[in-house]
C-alpha cells in the first residue's frame, strides 16, 4: 500500500502543478492542512476511500498508480447517465472536461490529435440550437419508453448548458492540433435532425435554424483549414480520410497529461489515462494520415471541393 500512496502522491503533484497540494488535498478529504501533509510525506497511507475521492476530484485515472498499466490491463471511465437527471449529469460531465483542460493550454507541449467520424463538437458545441440537438438525443434515447415524450421544444434543458457546451469545447483551440475528417462529415448529424423531423419531435423552424447553424460551422471549420490555424491562433492541420474509420478517436498528450477516448453513446466518451494506450492510439490515428489529404493551406481545389459537397448535403437533406 505504501508504494501505492507515493505513487498516488507523484500523480497528484503532476496534475495540481504550481498550486499548494496540501490545501487541495485538505479540501477533498475534509481534513486540516496538517493531516494532507502528513499523507504527502508518507508518514499516513491514504486509504482506498481517499484515493477513489481524490481521483474523482482531481479526474485522475486509478491505473496511473495502481499499477494496473502492467501487462494488457487498462483502467477505462466512464460518465454514465443512467440518473434521474441525465441532462444535468451531461453538463457535469463537460464541466469535468473543462476543468481538466484549462491549466494545459498554458502548457507548450500540449497536443491534440482526432479523427472526426462525426462534426467536431469543437465547433458544432458553438452554436447553440446545433448543439441542443445532441442533448436531446440522450433525453430521447432513455425516455422514449416513458408516455407523453416530449419534443424538444418542450425539454427543459439546464439553464447553462449551452454555455457549458461551449467552455468544454473551447480550450482545444488553444492547443496544437491534428484533425482528420471523414468525407461524409455531416451527413450522420444531418440524419438525426431528420429522424426527429419526421417524428415530428423536431419542429420545422427548428429545422431552419439548425440547418443555418450548419452551414455556420462548415464555414467555421473551412476557415481553420485554409489558414493552418485552430481559432485561438494554434497550428491545425487538417486531414480528409480516404479511408472509413469507425468512431471518434481522441488523444491529448501534454507533460502532465495523457490521455485517450473513444467516442461512444452520441456524447459520451470511454477514456483513459493510461500513456501506453494513448500512444497506440495516436499511433493509430497518426497512420489514417497515410491514407488521408492535408488541407490545411495547401491543396486549395481538394478543399473547396469538399466543403462544397457539405453544404450540398445540407441543402439537399435538410
């Protein structure tokens, strides 16, 4: 237990550089200053309890000290929503990740690598009805059983959720970035819209503005690509996939963070903090681009060409 502590101790102090550990600690765990410091001297193992509430509170992964990272054994996590309020657990689960990502964009060494089976959050979280669609799909999914479903005019969304949306996403702009895009980038996104249509659970004017949105985030996106720049001014380039792949993959690898998901359930994400399993991701995701075109700056006629062909499906399907 004792090699468990200070190896829960080195992981602790990487996560919360630059800030007093002792006071956090102290805060977590409901105790006094002294008694934090006690633990991170040693002189007091931390139980299992502590460990579970400090890696809870600090979103530290277990096998980053427990050493589960031996052999093919990993420690994934993963906000459920299977809750009474699963909107409001939606919101805390991006509050999470923005809480996580804030002290990196600080950090030099801090990359970030995707492959977009579907439209990056990271732009689609900007504009609010396009974003409101992604939420009421978990509200659909785990109330449709229920009578009287209500459409999504009619959903009671958090009063802050589209401002949650946007902070969770915002911060990867301040990193740089590799994007790989499916071809057919939109169209599952437009699908769903149109389900929901036709269900008639979706208005039509909601229709419009979501179709408006759209064409605002293909802009969005077209316009990071043609400078090479992520919207706060960071290095982006950009890749279209010749090959189909089969989710959304993510990396993010810093001096004090390594982490990867899988993007699962629409909005959810299976991730873990395992180095190990990131690099094989990022191996993986890095070996699309064999099989992928850069348009970031350069090839001008591939990347009108396929910015053209979204907004046709947007015309077309909405």
């Amino acid at each position: 237990m004792e090699s468990v502590s200070n190896n829960l101790v080195k992981v602790i102090k990487e996560r919360v550089t630059g800030k007093n550990v002792a006071t956090i600690l102290a805060d977590i765990l409901s105790l006094n200053v002294e008694a934090a410091y006690r633990r991170l001297r040693g002189q007091v193992p931390f139980t299992l309890d502590e460990a579970v509430k400090i890696c809870q509170a600090l979103n530290i992964s277990l096998d980053s000290f427990a050493g589960l990272q031996d052999g093919n054994n990993y420690s994934f996590h993963l906000d459920t929503f299977l809750t009474p309020d699963p909107l409001q657990e939606y919101c805390d689960l991006l509050t999470g990740i923005a809480k996580v990502m804030e002290p990196l964009k600080n950090d030099p060494t801090t990359k970030h690598y995707k492959a977009h089976k579907s439209l990056p959050q990271e732009f689609l979280y900007n504009y609010e009805m396009a974003s409101k669609v992604s939420a009421y799909v978990l509200y659909y999914q785990l109330y449709s059983c229920k009578p009287n479903l209500k459409k999504m005019s009619e959903v009671v969304f958090p009063e802050d959720m589209h401002i949650i949306q946007k902070k969770s996403v915002l911060t990867v702009h301040d990193f740089e970035s590799i994007q790989v895009l499916d071809r057919n980038v939109v169209i599952d996104y437009i699908h769903i819209v149109r389900y929901f249509f036709e269900l008639g659970m979706i208005s039509e004017s909601e229709v419009a503005t979501i179709k408006k949105e759209l064409y605002q985030v293909v802009a969005d996106i077209e316009k990071c690509a043609t400078t090479g720049l992520s919207r706060k001014g960071k290095p982006m380039n950009i890749y279209l996939a010749n090959l189909a792949f089969d989710c959304s993959y993510t990396c993010l690898e810093s001096r004090s963070l390594c982490a990867s998901s899988l993007g699962i359930y629409h909005v959810n994400f299976l991730s873990c903090e395992n180095k190990r399993v990131m690099e094989i991701q990022k191996s993986w995701i890095m070996s699309l681009l064999k099989f992928s075109v850069l348009i970031s700056v350069v090839d001008e006629l591939t990347r009108k060409s396929f910015f053209a062909q979204q907004r046709h499906f947007i015309d077309t399907m909405l």
